[in-house]
C-alpha cells in the first residue's frame, strides 16, 4: 500500500490547485491548504525608499531587541513577482529555548505598513517573509515559531511545554517585536499601520494575538480559524476518524467519493435558485445517503451499509455519553472530490486486523510525517502529543467523558476562545474573517460558532462595527475549490475599512483556472448572501449579475 509520506516545502501559500483530490495529487500541492495564506493588496501612493547601504547585520542588529541575533542581512533582487528586498534572519531567544528562528522582508520601496505573516498547521516550517504582501510593498515577518518539522509534525511538543508555548502564541509575539524594532530601524521611520494574517492555524494565530496582545496590531485576516486547539482540532477529526474507520467496510475510495460529492451536488446546486456547480450554503442541503444504497454487489456505483453508516456517523453531531455535543456534524458539501480523500480518508484502505478492525496507519514519533490522512497529524499531534504527552498516544483510546479535561490544560496555552475583545476594538482595530463552506479540514460551522458568541457578547450592532464574518461557497481549506471563487482580496478590504471607515458588505472574489478567470462573484458579510439579479440572460459568472441580500 502506498502511503502519503509528507514533506513540506514552503511556509506561504503556492498558487493552489484546483484539481480534485485523488490519487496522484503531489503532498506539495495538497499541503498549501494548511499553510498561511498570503493575499494581495495594493499599497499607497506614497511609499518611502530605503538606503539598501544599510541592509547588514552590524547595522541593523543595534535596533533589534536584546534576545534578537542576527545571521544574516541581504539585499535580494528584484523577480518578476517580487519588489527587491533585504532579507534579514536571525534568532529568538525564549524561555527555556534558543530555537526559534524568525525573517523579516525589508522592500526598498515601502509602503509604511508591516504585515504578520503565520503558518498554518505545526507552523514548523522555515520562515519565509516572501508572502504577497512584500510585493504589495508592505514589510513582512514570519516565524518557525521555535521549532522546525513542517506543518503535519508535532512531535516537537513531547515534554516541552515551552515549545508548546512558542507554538501557542508567544513564538510569532516575539517576531513581531524584533520586525518592528528592525522596520523602523532601517527607514528610519515609524510604522504608519499593522495586519495579522492568517489562515488554519494561521487564523487561531491571529486570534490568540488579539486576544493576548492587544495593542499590537490595526487589522487582522482570520482565514479558517483552528481557533480552539486542541479542544476544537483534536475532537473533530477524531470524529472524523471514527466515522470512516470504526468499522471494516467504512472507508470510501476515490471512486465513491466522487459518487458522493456528484450525488449531494444533484440534490443541492439548485437551492439558491442556481445550478452553477456549488452549494451556497451547505447548511440547507438535505440529502440522504440512503439513496445511494447498494442493491446488488457492491461498486463503484453504490454504497454499501457500513459506509452509508459512515456517511451518517460522519455528516451527525459527534456527543458522549452524557448527550454533549463535543463535534458538531460534518457538512456535505458537494464538493467532497476536492478534499475527502486528503483530508479524511487516505487515497489507499486501511489495513484490515486480525480482528475485522480497520487499522489506519497513524503518525509515530519516529515517524511523524506519515500517516493514512492528514487528519491523524492533527488529532496525534494536537491531542496525544501535545494534549496527553504521551509519545505511545492511541487514537480508539480517546475518552470523550473523562479525557477532554487533559485538553484544557493545553487551550491555555493554544486557543482562541475568548470573546472579551474590547482592549484590541478600544483602539479601532478590524477583523475579516473567512471560511470555505466546502471545507474538510476545518469546520466551517466552528467559524460560524464564533462570530454568534461576539454577537451574543456584544450585539449586532457593535459586532458589526469591528467584524464582518465571509462565508465562501465551494471553497475548500484556505483556498481551491473545483469551481470556488476562492481569490479574494481580504487585505484590501480591510485596509478600505481602516481608511474610510465603511465596513465591507461584498468582496468580489474570482476563480482562477490555468490562469484564467472563469467565474465572479460576490461574497457577503454574514449572514447576507449572494443571489442572482441580472436581467434574463445575463451571465452567472460575472459578479456584476449579484446583489448581498438577507437570506430568504
């Protein structure tokens, strides 16, 4: 059987596939998904011009702070895609650790503003300052946060909780000191607006900034948060795991993925009045597996009781013995071919034990890049490893009554929960939010979950006055999507809100498809949503043809 052996590469989003998950999508390609997304956004008219004479280490390590040390300074010239820029790396001492590594990009042109570049996943990857916004002009910072490994490993938490730490929130806390101590240093010139930006763990990243250090930034980009980990993270793919491998017979192959995802696409494409090859909002599909029950032998054309069971288990709330719900169900979205199989289910079945049980091979410290789906990384590292601090960690033996107090201990230090955003909304700071209603990484619903806890905390009213929530149908995790409009500029509309005021209602986002622009359309500050009001005859795919409107 072959594996899905994962090795990251980079630290920033490449241009994402848009192609459907199957056998052959290369681990690169697939990984993006978890990393920081990097959006675009046009800088200013005015911009300051640096003395690139003063990109060396002597220079600028007199501005750094005291347990910041430079490695290098570099004048990187200019490409097609990027500004020239000093590049300059180095070393964070923190408690307990000297590990942390950490860049900064310096363009020669710059536009007065700094953006947080995060890392999704275990953030391990190496830093890389060459986000979209350096070629927007903006100076740029990024972090391994302390430890290296890649995005699926977190290995690195066994009996170090200082790591954890680092990991949790203190790691890009401190990059974002020794950044703007350098930027301001080598312009000679104080930083005229600050953005955190984020998706996956990137998202839970800019939250637990806001939430723990106020005062640090004017805006934030919250992309699919991971927002309570490992509580969140850890319950929902192990509920995803229990459904597709309690029971021998319930794991789907790529072929009956795709007869699912097509199948739940029929039944719900037309329900914003559209078929136009997305669900809108997945909530409102109500589809029933059973329909797709097997009536003979077994095929690619039908699904056998263990996996309509699966189905069920899967697209259920997840609850413990007390009725709690500790996993809100998984939405069937129609575009389950673009990431089920990566995400969930693992492009090759299971070994079958000798007792009947499905036995997925799982992430071992030894080997912590490989494992049968990539949701095994997630509940091994965030919940035995990280969670227990237990390097023997097995996933059957999670007790979901008496084992979601050992989680606490590490949401401490990791997540994202509170709603108590006054002292960062005090000073005018904004935040965007966005998330895929296709995603099969992180459930959209949990975004959703949040925004309704600030309303309940704040009101509408006020809430609206700081956050506006986009809800992209189609999109998958961060990006892609088979036909998702999943390339909006989230950076721009926010700098629009902190210049005008005016919060957006729309962003206008496209889908890419070998380069071409395909399709338009709106996406809607939550709850309002895109409906079709262009004349007869008018293109669905040109967002001009669509209005944000309350949902009917």
């Amino acid at each position: 059987m072959s594996l899905l052996t994962l090795t990251v590469e980079k630290n920033v989003v490449d241009e994402m596939s848009h192609a459907h998950a199957r056998p052959g999508v290369s681990a690169r390609r697939m990984l993006g998904v978890c990393i920081a997304v990097s959006v675009s956004a046009t800088g200013p008219a005015h911009a300051l011009t640096a003395n690139i004479a003063n990109c060396t280490v002597p220079y600028l390590q007199s501005f750094a702070p005291s347990n910041t040390h430079l490695t290098s300074a570099a004048i990187i010239n200019a490409t097609s895609t990027l500004p020239m820029y000093c590049r300059v790396d180095g070393t964070i001492d923190t408690p307990n650790s000297t590990a942390l590594t950490f860049s900064t990009g310096l363009p020669t042109v710059w536009n007065e503003k700094f953006v947080m570049l995060t890392q999704g996943g275990f953030a391990g990857n190496p830093p890389n300052p060459e986000g979209g916004s350096l070629a927007a002009g903006y100076a740029t910072g990024s972090t391994d946060t302390g430890h290296r490994g890649g995005s699926f490993d977190g290995s690195f938490s066994i009996n170090h909780p200082d790591l954890i730490i680092d990991f949790g929130h203190r790691g890009n806390k401190v990059t974002v000191n020794a950044s703007k101590a350098l930027i301001v240093g080598y312009y000679q010139s104080a930083i005229k607006r600050s953005l955190l930006v984020g998706c996956s763990n990137g998202g839970r990243s800019t939250m637990i900034h806001a939430q723990r250090y106020p005062d640090d930034f004017d805006g934030y980009v919250v992309g699919a948060p991971a927002y309570a980990w490992p509580g969140m993270l850890g319950l929902d793919f192990h509920h995803s795991n229990l459904a597709w491998f309690s029971k021998a017979g319930s794991w789907l192959s790529p072929a009956k993925v795709k007869l699912l995802s097509d199948a739940v696409l029929a039944a719900c494409d037309a329900n914003d009045g559209l078929a136009d090859a997305v669900i809108d909002d997945p909530r409102k599909c109500s589809f029933d597996v059973r329909t797709l029950q097997c009536r003979g032998a077994d095929s690619d054309s039908c699904l056998t009781l263990p996996q309509i069971a699966a189905v069920q288990l899967y697209s259920s709330d997840l609850k413990n013995s007390y009725g709690d719900t500790v996993s809100p169900h998984w939405l069937l979205n129609g575009d389950e071919v673009a990431g089920l199989t990566a995400w969930k289910l693992g492009a090759n079945p299971p070994p079958i034990a000798a007792n009947g049980r499905p036995e997925p091979l799982v992430p071992t410290i030894a080997s912590p890049n490989t494992a049968q789906a990539f949701s095994f990384f997630f509940e091994y590292g965030s919940v035995g490893w990280q969670g227990f601090n237990d390097p023997n960690w097995y996933w059957r033996n999670f007790n979901l009554d008496k084992d979601l107090n050992y989680l606490a201990q590490v949401d401490g230090m990791t997540s994202a929960l509170s709603t108590n955003l006054r002292p960062t909304v005090s000073h005018g700071a904004k935040f965007i939010f966005y998330h895929g209603w296709a995603d099969q990484a992180l459930n959209p619903l949990r975004t959703i979950m949040y925004y309704d806890d600030v309303v309940e905390r704040f009101g509408k009213q006020h809430t609206d006055s700081f956050m506006r929530v986009f809800m992209v149908p189609g999109m998958q995790h961060c990006t892609g999507g088979t036909v998702a409009t999943d390339r909006a500029d989230y950076i721009g509309a926010l700098e629009q809100w902190l210049d005008t005021g005016v919060a957006p209602t729309r962003i206008d986002a496209p889908h890419v498809q070998g380069g071409v622009t395909t399709r338009t359309r709106p996406l809607c500050a939550y709850p309002l949503v895109a409906r079709f009001t262009g004349a007869q005859g008018a293109s669905i795919d040109d967002a001009a043809n669509f209005s944000c409107v309350a949902d009917q």
